[in-house]
C-alpha cells in the first residue's frame, strides 16, 4: 500500500510508501479523516505539507494535510504524525453569506447554495475556480423537493442536514483534470427488503460477522416539535410539526422546541403559505436528528464472501443478523482502513435503517 502526494498545483511530487502506521476513514454523509505515522525524514517534512493533498488507489476520496506533528522520544524514537480531512471539508470554508431560500428540486437547491457560495459568487474572492457540480440521474434524488431558508449558515451544515433528512451522501471528488467534483449519491439496497439486487449479508451463517454488538435506545426520540419563527412574545409565527399520525398525542408524544428566528417573510415578500413551508421543514429537519437510535456494531470480514468496492459500496443498504436472531436493514455510512505492523484492516460502519 503506498499513497501519492499531491502540491498545492497538483502536481505528483511523492510516492508514500514508508510509513508505521495509518488510519483513513471515508463517510457517507460527511468529511473522513486520517492520520499517517512516518519516519521525519528531510524528504517527508519537505513535501509533507499543509494544504498538500493525499490519496490512494483503494478510494476515490482525496485528503487535505492538515495537522503536522513532530514528536521527539528516546525510547520510542521520533515521528512526523500528519492528519487531515477529506475535500468534503472544503465546504465549511463557506458561510451561506445571504438570506436564500429555497423552493422545488431538491438536487437544484443544494446547487444553488454551492453556486452562490463557492461557484459563482457576486464576491469574486469566494470562489473557487476549479469546483464543478455534478447533477445525479438517480430517481431517489431526483424526485425530491425542498423548501428551506437559510442566512449565515455554514455551507457543510447546511448541506448536511438537507442529506440527512433525506439518507443521502454527498461527496466531492478530484477529476483527472483536477477538478473538485461535487455530488450528492444513495447507496443500492443490498438487503431482504427488495429482490432487484444480489443480496449482502453478514452474519454466523455466512461466517463473515466475527463479533457484534446491538443497541437501542429511545432516551432522545422525539415526535413533536413546536417551531417558533419571526416575531416575538406570543406574536412570534409558530407551527406544530410531528413525524407521524399516532405519534403525536397521549404517552407516544414526545415534545421538543426549535427556535426558527432565522427564517423570515422579509416584512411580507414571502407569502404565508411558503413560510409555513419552510417553518414545517426546518421542523422535519430537527425531528430527524433525534429519532430512536439503532445501533449494530460489528468486526466484520470484507475480504472474502463480499468484499467492500466490489459486492458493497459506501452508502449500500446490507442486511446483518447476529447468533440471537436479531437481524437489522443497515446502510454502510462509514468505511475504516487502518494499517500497522500487525497487518491491514478494514472496518465498515453500520447505521440501522427503519
């Protein structure tokens, strides 16, 4: 395993090929990280530098270097430890710099917000001359539709959020012409709950789940929000929102408050009925981030059987079950490589699914 060393102009100036140790972790939905231990040579502290780029052949997600350590230990010897983020990162290099709302295809309003910001801004300081937006043909994405608000956002949260109401990747990617890609993707479902598609499956049975650990829990789960938007005292705008018919009275209700203030009419240029719109989105949003967590935990065995960039893929609906039975429908939201002198290893992340 060796990695390529990117300058700044992109331009290849190293093959990393020396190195103790290494942890590179790409995610579904957000930015990876890694950390590589090598020796401090002259050779490595000239061309391991910050802002310099870092890759592999065993991912199409490109790292920043970051963070340089120097760490000088008689017994241990020395080491040069780098780290950094993913290009997923750059997006947090932006705010949403004015109010913009959003309204329609789903997939054109997060262009918007990435055009505005990074792509073709009216500050021509904040672009970025070499990010493109790659529009998806999938139908999970193109059948989608928003109706949001945001100012002084940051760009990464922003975005976020919107994929993780929906259970959507985004990724940014460097073209062959050095080009920073951006898309947003979902995973094919791998799992029982469909017949299109060979299943993925990891359990005893199939004797590529080595151990696992399930959890539950409802501590955080709440179905109704009250979202308050402009205004003030008892004259502020306000709308109940609830994920589901059931859930919303009696011992089943479990209340939270979201404080909108953020969104506004804009002293009436925005209609009632667009404002309760995006009030109720900005309500699913919140609710979406405190459902019942599901957890299934699990060193599991991706090189044989099915094997992770060839039967699966980041974002791909599996399906597991453990010696007791309890089985769970889980999409792969993270992938962990890691690699020292006991060997290399690889380590998916399951989130159960509904």
């Amino acid at each position: 395993m060796s990695f390529r060393i990117l300058n700044t102009k992109f331009i290849d100036i190293l093959e990393l090929d020396e190195f103790e140790s290494m942890i590179w972790v790409d995610r579904y939905s957000a930015y990876g990280d890694f950390e590589i231990l090598v020796p401090p040579s002259v050779e490595n502290l000239a061309n391991l530098q910050q802002d310099f780029y870092i890759w592999f052949n065993e991912t199409d997600h490109v790292m920043i270097i970051e963070d340089i350590r120097i760490i000088s230990d008689v017994e241990l010897g020395n080491q040069l430890i780098i780290t950094g983020r993913s290009l997923e990162s750059i997006l947090q290099r932006r705010i949403i710099w004015q109010q913009t709302i959003l309204s329609g295809n789903f997939q054109a309003g997060v262009k918007k917000l990435i055009e505005d910001s990074i792509i073709n801004p009216a500050d021509r300081t904040r672009q970025i001359p070499n990010f493109i937006f790659e529009f998806s043909d999938d139908p999970v994405i193109t059948a989608l539709t928003i109706e949001n608000q945001f100012t002084g956002t940051n760009l990464y949260e922003a975005i976020k959020r919107l994929c993780d109401t929906h259970n959507l990747g985004f990724k940014i990617r460097l073209s062959d012409d050095n080009n920073f890609i951006f898309s947003l993707y979902s995973g094919t479902d791998r799992s029982y709950n469909q017949f299109e598609n060979p299943y993925v499956i990891f359990s005893p049975e199939f004797d590529n789940l080595i151990n696992s650990n399930y959890f539950s829990s409802k501590k955080d789960f709440k179905t109704v929000t009250l979202v308050a938007g402009e205004g003030e005292g008892l004259e502020r705008t306000r709308v109940e929102v609830w994920i589901e018919s059931g859930a919303d009275s009696g011992l089943n209700r479990r209340e939270m408050y979201t404080d909108a203030r953020d969104l506004s009419t804009n002293n009436g240029e925005i209609d009632s009925e667009t404002y309760q719109r995006q009030l109720i989105q900005r309500g699913l949003n919140y609710l979406s981030e405190n459902t019942i967590v599901k957890a299934f935990e699990g060193n599991v065995d991706t090189f044989h059987k099915f094997i992770f960039g060839k039967d699966f893929f980041m974002g791909d609906i599996v399906q597991i079950q453990n010696e007791y039975g309890i089985e769970s429908t889980s999409r792969v939201t993270e992938m962990v490589r890691s690699m020292n002198k006991e060997g290399i290893e690889n380590f998916p992340t399951f989130t159960t699914i509904e």
